[in-house]
C-alpha cells in the first residue's frame, strides 16, 4: 500500500509499505471516501517548535 509517513518535522515522504494485517481483536476498514480538508490539516501541524 501506499502511505504518506512522517521521518521528521516537514519530512512527510510518500512511501510504498507492506499492509498491515489486523491483530486478534481488531477489525480491517475500507475507508470509502476521505474530506478534502485532511490535507489542510496535516499540512497546519508541520510546524516548527521554537525551542524553550
């Protein structure tokens, strides 16, 4: 499957990974349809921190 992981602060990369199967007690979804706004989202929390 393809995933957008993050390795580091503004570092998102799009990646090619195994799909993960579901563990005793959990269930698999098919996500049918995904709002615009997520990106917007994702993209507001890559922020810098300044350090304290």
């Amino acid at each position: 499957m393809i995933a957008a992981r993050l390795h580091a602060n503004r570092d998102v990369r799009i990646e090619e990974v195994p799909e993960p199967e579901p563990a005793a007690g959990q269930v698999k979804i098919a996500v049918a349809h995904n709002e615009p706004e997520t990106m917007s989202l994702a993209e507001s929390a890559l922020v810098d921190i300044p350090p304290v």
